[in-house]
C-alpha cells in the first residue's frame, strides 16, 4: 500500500510541477528520387567484379554511385564504435567503412548520401539501414540521407531511396549475368595461369568492353559478350590445370563475396594449392524472387506475387541459358545451373521453407558442390547467425554421411575473430583437400598408363 506525504501535495497556492517534454527522436533526411543529380551515393563494396559493372548502371540512370574500396581493419573498428557487436558481423563491416568514408574529406557532406541494402523477416540484415542511420546520427552527420536499395517496379515520380525501373532492373540483371561469368571463369583460370596476371588483365578488359552493352540494357546483349569471354579464357595459357583441389566457398552472401571481410579468402586458397569455386550471385536472387512458391502450400500467397516471381524467374532463366549452354561446350569451364535444380538438391536435406538468412540455397548449393565433385567446402557464416548455423553448419554430419570423403569446415566470422586462427583451420582443411587431391591425381595417371 502506497502512502501519500502530506507535504508533497501542492498547497493552492502552488502550481503543479508540469510532466517532462518528451524530445522527438532525431532522424536522419529522406532520399528522394528526384534528388540524385545533386548528390554522390556511396556504395559499400560487396563483390568487386559485379559491383564494377553495376556502377555504368547507375550512371546510365542518371547517379552519382561511388563504390568504395577494399575494406580494411581501421573500417572495422570504427563500425565497433557506433554498431553494437553483437549484430550482425557484415553490419559492423558495411557500417563502418561507410563512417570512415564520411570522416575521410573526400565529399561534400551537404551533398553526400548513402546507399544501404535490406531485407525482410528474421535475419538480422533487417535492421542494416537502420543500424547505419543510428551510426550517421551518433558520428555528428545527421545532415547525411541514407537510401534503401528498394526494387520499386511501379516507378513512382519521386520515390523515397533509389526507384529502380523496369529497364534498370534489366541492366542490373545483365551486369550480373557478366559478373557471374568473369567470376567463374577467373577464378578457374587465376590458380593455374603461365603468366602471372594475366587472368586479371583479362577481367579488366572485359569490365571495359561490357559497360556499353550493359548501359543499353537489353538482358538479350548477354549473347553479343558470354562468347567472347568465354573463348577469351578458353585460350588462356594454364599450366598444370585441374592438378588442384576444388574448394567450394558457401555461406551467407557479403562474407562469401567480399574479399576484405572474409579475410582474402579466395587468396589464401590458392596460395594452400587449391582453386576456389564460388556459387554466382544471381543464384541469391532467384532464390529470394522464388520464396512464395514454397510459402503458397502453407499461407495465403497473393496470385498476383505467385505470377509476377514466376514470370521473372522464366525472365531471368530464359536469357542465362544463352550462357550455360556456352559453358556446356566449353571443355575448360563447368556450367551454372537453374534455380528449379537447385530446390531439388536442396529438398534432399532441408524444407524449401527454410528461407531466411541463405536459407535452403546454403544447403542446396553444397549439395550441388559434393554431387560436381567439389568434396572440400568451407561454410562462412557471421558468429552467432542462427539461420546459416542451421542450414549451414547444422547440416555438416549429415552431409559427411552422405559422402565419406566430405572435407567441410566452418568459419565464423567477427570483429573478434582471430585471423591467425582462421588461417590454421583453413591450412588444416587444405592440407587434407591437398592430400585427397593427390591421391586422385595418381590413380588417373595409373588409369591412363594402363
């Protein structure tokens, strides 16, 4: 039971003491559409290849994007100092290396924003933009707009972040048609190179040749480029080639890209003896664009969201073909593959349901890795992301049941993470891929000897 002072109530003489005025929370300025041709976009880095070919898309729409560089050590502790670290480890990264953009003097802060993507749902990227708008706020640049990156098909008149139109999505969709391709290609071709550097000269100059026919933007352009790549890399001096193990790199998707977050991991793979195969990008984004069909069975999907996913996976499918039976015939690089082969490979382990984080495509894609003969996978995964240690991590045993000579290890990623040690556990990996790979080595040369 309360009781009341008799000298803390208010004689009538004395006025109450009025309630506290609540301040309403600062906010950083929206980004509108029309706003573009007045500012620089700076534009975290994810994958170098790609994100070179999607900067001519921008510029063909009329912004200004600024892809920024490789992240290094002083980009991450200062996204230690405005993001919590218990968040997302590429939250921490992203965060930080725009921060230390703004504090670099390189831009006009009156005429500067900041491009940001973000996702839906259980994983912790739902909070990206605004994890980065607290940062702005708390670093002194409340003057500074940040843009979601927002798929807005109905291209509204003055939309608020970056409107992406029909004919920008077609463009995006070619420039990583091409990204995907000098991905794949390289990454076969850098391991086993005569000439050191040529591989990468080579990836610049098709970086040059693509823009104009990106910038025009018909995703049917795919078949005027994927040739030539492709016998370009074709006729690559390589010495010694498939002598290496395949190493397939899986996990969630800025970590599996990004050479500065992940710790040049590709780098480190070659220089252990192996060749990295990376799943391609596009693959993400069919598998985000197929998440209704799975959730049509057990909710009230829309029609019109069933159609209109269906029709851009034909869309996309349709046109990348063009690339995949080029590689068919190609007796140096191994093909992609369709999103609808990916969900079957992907059923034979986990629900289709599974769809935050990587979701089923984690699964999918090791599955698809061990039935290719990529028998050495390292899963990268930030520490503490539930989704990716479920479908990730959470499937190794089994995966090890499955095939007997399955040689996965998982990396956890964060600010506190080691590279010493990240390095160990990778030498040990490959020191066992390097042995296996030996071992096939000399049984195919006894086979051709008999």
């Amino acid at each position: 039971m309360s009781v009341i002072l008799k000298e803390n109530i208010p004689t009538a003489n004395e006025k109450p003491i009025p309630p506290p005025m609540c301040q309403p929370p600062k906010r950083t300025p929206k980004f509108y559409a029309d706003d573009k041709a007045n500012y620089t976009i700076l534009c975290p880095q994810m994958a170098s290849i790609h994100f070179a070919l999607a900067k001519t898309v921008f510029s063909q729409n009329g912004y200004h994007l600024e892809v920024l560089p490789e992240v290094n050590r002083d980009a991450i502790e200062e996204g230690l100092r405005y993001v919590n670290n218990d968040a997302c480890y590429p939250a921490i990264v992203v965060v930080g290396q725009l921060i230390q953009a703004l504090k670099s003097g390189k831009y006009d802060l009156n005429r500067t924003a900041l491009l940001i993507s973000q996702t839906c749902g259980g994983c912790r990227s739902t909070n990206y933009a605004t994890f980065l708008k607290i940062a702005v706020l708390k670093a002194g640049f409340g003057n500074i707009s940040v843009a979601p990156f927002n798929v807005n098909l109905s291209s509204e008149p003055n939309a608020e972040g970056i409107s992406m139109t029909p004919a920008m999505s077609q463009q995006l969709v070619l420039a990583f048609f091409i990204g995907d391709l000098l991905m794949r290609t390289s990454n076969h071709c850098r391991p086993y190179e005569k000439n050191a550097g040529a591989t990468e000269q080579l990836v610049a100059a098709w970086i040059e040749r693509a823009k104009p026919v990106i910038a025009e933007g018909k995703m049917r352009d795919v078949s005027k480029l994927a040739p030539g790549i492709i016998a370009d890399f074709e006729a690559l001096e390589l010495v010694g080639e498939n002598s290496r193990p395949k190493v397939g790199i899986v996990g969630e998707i800025l970590l599996k890209y990004h050479e500065g977050a992940n710790n040049r991991l590709i780098e480190v793979i070659e220089r252990e003896g192996g060749e990295a195969v990376v799943p391609d990008i596009l693959d993400f984004a069919l598998y985000c664009l197929t998440s209704d069909w799975h959730r049509a069975a057990y909710s009230n999907v829309p029609m019109k969201n069933y159609l209109k996913s269906t029709f851009l996976v034909w869309l996309v499918e349709r046109h990348r073909k063009k690339i995949q039976k080029r590689l068919e015939k190609s007796e140096r690089f191994s093909a992609m593959c369709g999103v609808r082969h990916l969900i079957k490979k992907a059923e034979t382990l986990v629900s289709t349901c599974n769809q935050t984080g990587e979701g089923w495509l984690l699964a999918a894609d090791m599955v698809e890795m061990m039935e290719s003969g990529v028998r050495n996978i390292i899963c990268v995964q930030p520490f503490g992301c539930l989704p990716n240690h479920i479908v990730g991590k959470g499937l190794v045993k089994e995966l090890r049941n499955r095939y007997s000579d399955a040689n996965i290890s998982a990396l956890d990623f964060d600010p506190g993470a080691t590279e010493v040690n990240q390095l160990n556990r990778i030498k040990l990996m490959m020191a066992i891929a390097v042995r296996n790979q030996r071992k096939k080595n000399n049984a195919d040369l006894k086979n051709e000897e008999k």
